[in-house]
C-alpha cells in the first residue's frame, strides 16, 4: 500500500513539474510592456515586427507614463513605457531609463484657424492665461480653449517643462489620451492642444514654433524646440525575463532604426 503511494506521488510530482514547465513556457512567449500614451504607435510597429521574427508577443497598456513607471516599481510588467526622462527620486527608487528615440511634442490647432506660427515664449503666455483671445495673435476674435494632458502624463510634463508653464496651466478640459486631445481640438475650431509629433493626424494642425515646423528631421538637428525622450523603463539589478530581454535588445538595436523612423519619431542611434 505504501509503495503503492508512493508512486502515485512520485507520478503526481511529474505531473506538476510538466505543468509547471508549460507555464514557464507561456509567460516566457510574451512581453508585458505599460505606459506612455504616446508611444502606442513606435511600441505597436516594434512588437508587431518582433512577434513576426521570433513568436513572441508584446502586450501594451495605454496608462500613462507616470502609471506604467509605477508599474514597473510593482512588478505588474516587464518595461515600462515614459515619454519623459525619469525623475531623480524614481531613480532612487531603483529604476533605470534607456533612451528609445525622441519625439516633437506638436502644438496643435484645428485647421480652420488661421494661426500657423507662434513663439515658445508666446505658446507658454497662452497656456499661462495672459492671451486669452486668438485676435491678439493675429487669429479670429474668439477666447482660446485650451486643452491639455491630465497630470501625470509624460507628455503633458515635457511640454511644460519645455514652455515653462508646470503648474501654471489654465486648462479647460485635462484628458487621458493623446488621442483624446487630438479629437477634442479637431472638434473645437477655438481650441488648441498639444500631442505627440508621431500621433498626429490630418485632422488638425500643427503649428510651427519660432519659425520651425515640428518634423523628424527637425527634431532631430534639434532645432524645433518642444521635443522630449521616449525611454524604455526597466529595475536595476533585476533581470528581465528571456523574452523581455529579447525585445529589449531589438528595440534598442540599429535594427529597430527603420521602424521607428516609420513610426514618425527619431532612432536614438
């Protein structure tokens, strides 16, 4: 009876340890990335050629760079997604950045607004609340509306890092996407925003700054002004998974160039 038992212990430990390899198996084939709202379309276009090449798919949660770097301190994915360089007390917190590329943040109006080109100085006034009316920068005569990113957006931190307008925003509406901005201004012809330069759409439009039009070439000689880091978020001294490493080193690698360039922003190489 004993030996009996035993061997069906023996079988049911096999068995487990099967299961258990098979598991393993499954969380290694894919790669849970969260953040940036910004970086939906660079991250897609990577993973989706990484799944191609290898099997392995990479999964992405829209949340917001603040909310995906939160993520990786509480081990809820693999990288995190941050359209901002990260903050001295998160680094102290453990975490570590890699550059991916960078990415104009476009200062967007909907098309029928006559307005094409503003200073920085004069985009930062706007946000702050000293201009209030289009007609005082040669626009229609009718109150500015002014849209923004809800806190904790990198997006939203980079442009106002950038302008010099933290804290001193005069929002109408602060929303959750980048998406989301884009529809509210191509929706409000009195309206003006701010987006990824790889998001935008034909549905608005982007205003030159100084004199220069947000594009990936002037991004990167680095003469359009309001531009930011798109970076890869991971933990010191804690090793990603075999697959998360994987796409690590692809999306980092001179290999990954051409996609990001079609993605719309600039390779880090």
């Amino acid at each position: 009876m004993k030996t009996k038992m035993k061997k069906m212990l023996a079988v049911f430990a096999s068995l487990l340890l099967i299961a258990s390899a098979f598991t393993g198996c499954g969380q290694k084939q894919q790669v849970a990335t969260d953040g940036s709202t910004s970086m939906s379309k660079v991250i897609g276009s990577l993973g989706e050629t990484f799944e191609a090449d290898t099997g392995i798919s990479v999964t992405y949660n829209a949340t917001g760079s603040g909310a995906g770097i939160q993520a990786v301190l509480e081990g809820r994915c693999d990288i995190g997604l941050s359209s901002r360089k990260l903050k001295e007390e998160e680094k102290e917190q453990g975490l570590q950045e890699t550059v991916l590329a960078y990415d104009g943040i476009a200062v967007i109006v909907n098309p029928a607004n006559p307005v094409t080109d503003l200073t920085l100085e004069t985009v930062a006034r706007i946000y702050r609340g000293e201009i209030t009316n289009w007609n005082e920068i040669g626009g229609n005569d009718a109150k500015i509306v002014l849209i923004g990113r809800e806190a904790g957006s990198g997006t939203r931190d980079g442009f106002e890092s950038i302008t010099g307008t933290k804290d001193a925003c005069q929002y109408r509406q602060e929303l959750t996407a980048t998406g989301d901005v884009i529809t509210t201004v191509a929706s409000n012809q009195n309206a003006v925003g701010y987006a990824s330069l790889a998001s935008v759409k034909e549905t608005v439009k982007p205003l030159r700054i100084g004199g220069v039009a947000p594009s990936e070439a002037s991004v990167k000689d680095g003469s359009y002004a309001i531009q930011r880091p798109f970076v890869l978020v991971t933990k010191k001294g804690t090793a990603l998974s075999e697959s998360a490493q994987k796409f690590f080193d692809y999306a980092t690698s001179q290999k990954a160039d051409a996609i990001i360039s079609a993605a719309g922003v600039v390779p880090v190489h």
